[in-house]
C-alpha cells in the first residue's frame, strides 16, 4: 500500500473500528488463562528496537477461507461491518519469520544460559534510572495496587528494556500470522486478534499502528490484548491507556495485573535454597511454582533457605540449571504470581533476581 492511499485508507479504518459500527457483546471473562496456554504476556525475547519495523510485503490475507470465517464470526458477535472489516484484512500480511521465531523461544533454553540475557550491568543501571526518572508514577501505583515498584520495575525491563525494545512487528501481523498458520495455538490467537481489534475500536487506535513482539505482546510491559481489554490502567488520569509510550500506564498496568492475580504485599517472593545430599528433593521440584506446602515440610527434609523468612508461608521448590550444577530457590505465593505473567519459572526467577539489583 503507497503512502497516499494508506493516507486515504486510515479514516476508513477508524470509522470501522471505533466510530460507525455497534460495539456489539463484550467477550472478556475476567478471568486468568489457564496454565496449558501460552503467557498472558508476549514470550519474551530481547528484539532489535523498532528502528526498522519487520513488515513482510504481499497481497493481504482478506481472500482466505479461513480469514472470511473469522471476519463473519466476529462481525456477528461483536458488531462489525463484515464487508469494511474485510478491507482492513486486505492490508495485512503474514510474516513467516514470526513462525520461525515460535519454534526458537528463550525459555527453552537452560538457565546459566537465559539469565546472561536480562541480568546484565546495562539493564541494572537502566532499572536504577528508570526508577528515578519514574519515582512518582511507582509509588502511586505501589501505593494504590500493593505491588512493589522494583518487581514493577523489573518486569518492564525484562519486557522491553524499559520500553527500549517493545517489538518490531505489526501487531495485526503477529496476531494474523499465529492464528491462522500456526495450527498448535491457532485458536488462542485468533482470540487474541479478536480481542486487539475490539481494544483498537474501543480505543480509537489504528489497527496498523500498535507495533508489538513476535507472539502479539504490546508495548513497554508486553501485554497480551485480552489482558489490556482487561487490566491496563491509565496511571496518570488522563483519560487514556497508552502502554507505548506512557511510562505511567505501563506502570500502572503491570501493578494492577499482579495485584487481580493475588499479589501479597509485603510477603517473600522467593529465596534461594540448599538441599541435603540424596534424592528426596526430587519428588517435590514444582513445575508449575503453585505453593503447596509448608515451609516447614521443606526444612524438614533438608531443604533450607539461604536466607531467614519470617513465618512458615507455603512455598515450591524450583530447580535451576547452573553451568556447575543444580541450583535451588523456594518460591512463596509472590514468585507463582509473577508466573501469571509468564509461565516460565526462567522468567519469574529472572524478574526477582533483577528486581533485587535494582533495589536502592
């Protein structure tokens, strides 16, 4: 599309996003994915900044089959003009590098290697700094939601580099791409294109503005758009959501997302462990990081914490690979909510650590 008739064609887009269809039927439950889904926020991997956007040249998917159903479906649920909509698919195209990058994610890799990505000098000084630069946003959103500023702190940086590296894809594209050929979660994402399109209508946004990572993850905290639907917040009273550029509300977004996801304020995140020789650890390693027994059943059988923790709160025994062996934490109620964010404990464990280097 030339730059004239993209010029030409964008109050087309708005009026059929926001300004002259119904708003139809509200899809969003409330309610969190469950664990067998992939993260409510985008898998991350630290991408290029957006200096050159990844936009992959073809004809527009309009004409698909499958694309036709999902513009019939959702015209009918949610209001939309199906006949407009179509015009808007014809702009979109999918990009075969994001499928590649589905089959590379970092979590996969072990952890000596996945923690050298985010804890770095250079994303410790850039927490410290952007703890500065923000001081008044983060203690309004941890004095209104609970949540600590550095572990708030500390998710941005792991998302986006501080908002630095919030993606380089087209999040209609991303979205597009996974949920029309990418049969493993197809139905997940065509949910989530589903519900980016009705966040670009109750939000005024042109759909081929918003630019995000691989997976569809947006902005500086890499929501998801069911979750934006859901839980961003606008962090500085303006009237508006703006997690691109508005460091405010992405603060705020991430704080009120922990906080619906049972955050525990003042309450231990996670602390390293040492376990006694022999095998008895093994049956009790949590893949999921869900807190299921005492504290105390741990010391008990000779998993001790490296540091005091006041009280016997339940916690999870997650293993790590270090390159000299294995390493051990006990994670509370704090460390499986920062899994609500992304399920990997690779993630939860690298946001804790970072949140802990930032602190001053």
């Amino acid at each position: 599309m030339n730059k004239l008739a993209r010029i030409l064609f964008l109050p087309l887009i708005l009026l059929i996003l926001h300004g002259c269809v119904g708003r139809g039927p509200d899809s969003t439950s409330g309610k969190t994915k469950p664990d067998s889904g992939p993260p409510t926020s985008g898998t991350v991997s630290p991408e290029p900044p957006p200096t050159s956007l990844n936009i992959a040249s073809g004809p527009g998917i309009a004409d698909r089959a499958d694309v036709k159903a999902f513009i019939d479906e959702i015209s009918r649920k949610h209001g939309f003009d199906a006949k407009a909509l179509s015009k808007v698919f014809a702009g979109v195209n999918f990009n075969q590098s994001i499928l590649a990058a589905m089959g590379k994610p970092y979590e996969a890799k072990p952890w000596y290697a996945y923690k050298r990505l985010f804890l770095t000098d250079a994303r410790v000084q850039g927490g410290i700094e952007f703890k500065q630069r923000n001081a008044q946003a983060l203690a309004d959103a941890e004095s209104k939601y609970g949540v600590s500023r550095d572990i708030i702190t500390a998710i941005i940086g792991v998302e986006s580099s501080y908002g630095k590296r919030p993606g380089n894809y087209r999040v209609i594209d991303a979205l597009s791409t996974l949920g029309f050929d990418y049969p493993r979660r197809g139905e997940y994402f065509r949910s989530e294109l589903a519900h980016f399109l009705l966040l670009c209508r109750d939000e005024g946004i042109d759909p081929f503005q918003p630019i995000g990572s691989y997976a569809g993850a947006m902005g500086m905290p890499q929501f998801m758009p069911s979750s934006f639907r859901r839980l961003a917040a606008d962090g500085d009273g303006d009237g508006k959501r703006d997690i691109w550029n508005n460091p405010a509300d992405a603060i705020a977004s991430v704080a009120r997302y922990f906080s619906q996801n049972g955050w525990q304020t003042g309450e231990p995140i996670a602390v390293s462990a040492k376990v006694a020789e022999g095998t008895a650890y093994q049956a009790l390693v949590s893949k999921s990081l869900k807190p299921d027994r005492a504290l105390s059943q741990f010391i008990d059988i000779g998993i001790t914490p490296a540091a005091p923790v006041s009280g016997s709160p339940k916690a999870a025994l997650v293993k790590l690979e270090e390159e000299s062996g294995p390493a051990f934490w006990l994670g509370f109620q704090n460390l499986y909510v920062i899994t609500r964010y992304n399920h990997s404990p690779l993630y939860a464990v690298a946001a804790y650590e970072l949140s802990q280097r930032i602190a001053q």
